[in-house]
C-alpha cells in the first residue's frame, strides 16, 4: 500500500496564514493561476505579473505557461516570461493594468493603446455537484476589447511544456498525442515511464495532462462579462502544433498562427529541446467585448489510492475515462460560467457583510483548501464503483516524503 491514511487536522487551515503578507493585508504571497487538486496547483509568485515571468507549482518550481497574441500583425508578450530563447519580442509585453479575484478566478487586464486582453483563470468549485467538484481541470478564457474605438485584428497564443508532469524535467522523458476534434482539440502529454501512486519532487508519476482549446465564431459582441458565448468554430481559427518551444513560439510570432500538420513524434527528455503543446486562437476583428478564446488544462489518473485492499478511484470514473474529460469539460464551459457565477456571488455577498478583507481572504481560502482535495469512491471487486460512499482526501503537503500522503477529510 503505497498511501497511509491519517485523520489529523490538515495543515493548510494554518497554512493559509501564512499565504498572506500582513503588511499589505490583501495582496497574497501567491496569487491563484490554477488551483484545482493536488497536482494541479499552479500560482503566479506574489507581488509579480503575469509578463514577463513564469508561474510556478504550488511548492515553488516553475511551470512554464506562455503567451502571446498578436494584435493588427504585432507580436505582444503576455503571460510567462520565454525570454531570448525566442525571436519572439519580449521588448513589447502588454501592461497589466487590472488583477482581481472572486472565489472561483482569477482575473487580469493586459493592455496596449489599441486593446485590453482579459485573461480570465477560473477553477471551479461546484460542492453541490460532485462529479465536477471531482474534475481535476480548469478554464483560461481570453477576450479582446477595442480601446480606441477602432476595429482590431487578434489573435491568442497558448503554449505548456512538460514541467506539468515532471519535478525532474532532465531525466524523465515525455510523449504526446494532437485529437482533433469538430470544435475543438486536445493536446495529451504523460511520462513515459508510469508509477501509480507514487511521486518525485511532488509531482504525481501517473496519469496525463490534457491541453484543450476551442475556436471562436468572431465579431459577436457580449452584452455583458457572464453572457459570454463561446460558439466553435473549426479552422482556420483554432490552429495548434506539438514541438521545441522555440520553434513553435516563433512561427506563431512570424507568422500569427500555426502549422497544425506538422509533426514533431522525437519524443524525449521534458528539458530537452523544450516540447511545447500549442494553440492559437484567432478572435477576428474585435471592437466590443469579442467572444472568448477557452482553454482547458487538466491532470488527471486513475489509480488515488489504496484502502487497505480495495482501490480508490477519482469520483468522475462512475461517468468518466480521463481521456473523456477534455470533451466533457470544453462542452461544460458555459454551464461552468453561470456556476462559477453564481457561486462567486454567494460567497461575495456573505463575506463582505463582514468586512472587503473578509471577502478576499474568503475568496483566496476556498480555492486555496479544495484545490488541496480529491474527492475519490471506491472500487468494487467487480469493477463497478460505488458512488454512495465518496470520500474526500486532502494532500499533506507538510511532510517529505517519497509517497504521497493522502489524509481522508471527511467520508
Ligand atoms: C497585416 O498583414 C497583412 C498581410 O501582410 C496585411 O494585408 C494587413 O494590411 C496588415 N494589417 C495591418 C493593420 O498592418
Ligand atoms: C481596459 O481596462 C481598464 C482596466 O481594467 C479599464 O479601466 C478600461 O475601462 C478598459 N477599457 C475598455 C475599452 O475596455
Ligand atoms: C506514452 O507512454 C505511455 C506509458 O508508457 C504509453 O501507455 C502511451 O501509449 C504512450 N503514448 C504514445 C503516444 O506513445
């Protein structure tokens, strides 16, 4: 058996205290980017932007997630910081003028004198659904506002490399698969070299990490943030392409898009000629709020852990293989809005009956204690699952250990 289980208090309820810098009481440590289970913890270190640096897994080494979108035929930095590795020019980052967050997201502005870029990071919490509070899986969406008045042409750039998988990115070697689909398409990268239940340096040694974006229909304005409208469209407005990060970035900044049928299969170490999954997405001609370019990135596996004999599985398996996630997930994108909606609204007229600091350490709190959890049931001897006992598991972060420790929370 490779988990003890354990039922003392978790330590992040005091690690929280810690997350935030008491002279500037509401500016935490760490700012949320994807906050959705264990291994799927993702931050932007305190006190910096989302360009020019990069974000970094919940104990601190980077996770490399780039950006950049190219307005009226000019490249712009927007996320990550790739540096001089690439042709791309880092000298014209966007600005970031706005970052905020509500329970379920986190938000920024990034800004040139021609547009405003939102990017939008949301984790959602759904404790009254738990198929999809058991999704390890969460959004990035990007809109495009005109701030001159003037019609715009842009397009976004998305790319993740293999510090998803791996807390040892020179030894451990990585493969990956493109599915295409009608609507959108998924990149799914793993560790060719596979142990259930068991990490190094943090990271869990299973399972694979799904990278999905989906096109959009155009010129469409939103009447308002939450009446977003996602509508696929197929190519030429979503184009992606597997490869060395310096190859793909810099097509896509030569160029404004991507070489969807070219095919790098050399699969090999995760720092090795860097192989970055990508995406760009074109919105068209923005003037008003343009429809959203959605992403989705997940990790998911199968085996959690063991119960003395019987085998635990994540809550979504009673509907879901991990590989049907991605569908599921860019399909639920707007319900996961209105939820995500409604529920940061719940939470934000409660807290700030108390006091603004109440809100925003509320809001950091929810995200910070489920994203620690995995809600998991167990496995029947005849494969079947049984759903009417879930169990949720939070990660002790506070030990160092080989194996991961998973304490059960609450049966
Ligand atoms: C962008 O490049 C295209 C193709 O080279 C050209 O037709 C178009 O006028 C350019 N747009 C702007 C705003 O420079
Ligand atoms: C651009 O973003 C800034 C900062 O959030 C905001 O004040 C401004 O109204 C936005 N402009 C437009 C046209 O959306
Ligand atoms: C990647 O490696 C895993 C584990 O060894 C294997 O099951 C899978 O088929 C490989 N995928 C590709 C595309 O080679």
């Amino acid at each position: 058996m490779h988990f003890a289980l354990d039922r003392r208090i978790p330590w992040f309820c005091f690690g929280l205290v810690l997350l935030l810098d008491c002279s500037l009481a509401l500016t935490p440590a760490a700012i949320p980017i994807v906050v959705k289970s264990p291994y799927l913890s993702t931050w932007l270190p305190g006190f910096n932007t989302l360009n020019p640096s990069w974000c970094a897994y919940w104990q601190a080494s980077n996770i490399g997630w780039a950006g950049y979108a190219v307005v009226d035929n000019a490249t712009h930095l927007t996320m990550g910081s790739p540096g001089p590795s690439t042709k791309a020019p880092d000298g014209m980052p966007m600005t970031q003028v706005d970052e905020f967050r509500t329970a379920t997201s986190t938000v920024f502005v990034m800004q040139i004198p021609s547009v405003n870029l939102t990017y939008t990071f949301l984790s959602p919490i759904t404790p009254n659904d738990f198929l999809c509070q058991s999704i390890p899986f969460a959004y990035l969406y990007v809109t495009a506002e005109s701030r001159d008045g003037r019609p715009h042409t842009v397009s976004i750039y998305s790319d993740v490399p293999g510090e998803w998988l791996s807390g040892d990115p020179d030894h451990q070697t990585m493969n990956w698969t493109t599915t295409p689909g009608q609507n959108f398409v998924t990149h799914k990268m793993q560790l060719q070299q596979t142990k259930p239940m068991t990490e190094q340096g943090e990271y869990i040694q299973d399972g694979a990490v799904y990278f999905s974006a989906m096109g959009v229909s155009g010129v469409l304005c939103a009447s308002s943030a939450h009446a977003l409208i996602a509508k696929p469209r197929a190519q030429p407005g979503l184009t992606y392409r597997i490869g060395e990060d310096t190859v793909v970035r810099s097509e896509f900044v030569d160029t404004g898009t991507l070489t969807s049928t070219i095919i790098d299969n050399d699969f090999r170490a995760v720092s090795m000629r860097w192989p970055v999954l990508a995406f760009s997405v074109n919105l068209g001609t923005v003037m008003c709020p343009s429809q959203p370019a959605v992403f989705s990135i997940g990790n998911a596996r199968m085996a959690m852990a063991k119960l003395r004999d019987t085998q635990l599985v994540p809550y979504y398996a009673s509907r879901f293989t991990p590989d049907q996630l991605p569908a599921f997930v860019m399909g639920d994108f707007q319900t996961a809005l209105k939820t995500a909606a409604d529920f940061d609204a719940q939470v934000e007229v409660a807290s700030r009956t108390i006091s603004d600091n109440t809100f925003d350490i509320v809001a950091l709190s929810i995200r910070q204690s489920l994203g620690a959890t995995e809600l998991v049931v167990r496995q029947n001897a005849d494969g079947s699952y049984d759903t009417s006992t879930p169990m949720l598991f939070v990660k002790d972060m506070s030990r160092t250990s080989v194996r991961p420790v998973l304490l059960v929370l609450w049966v």
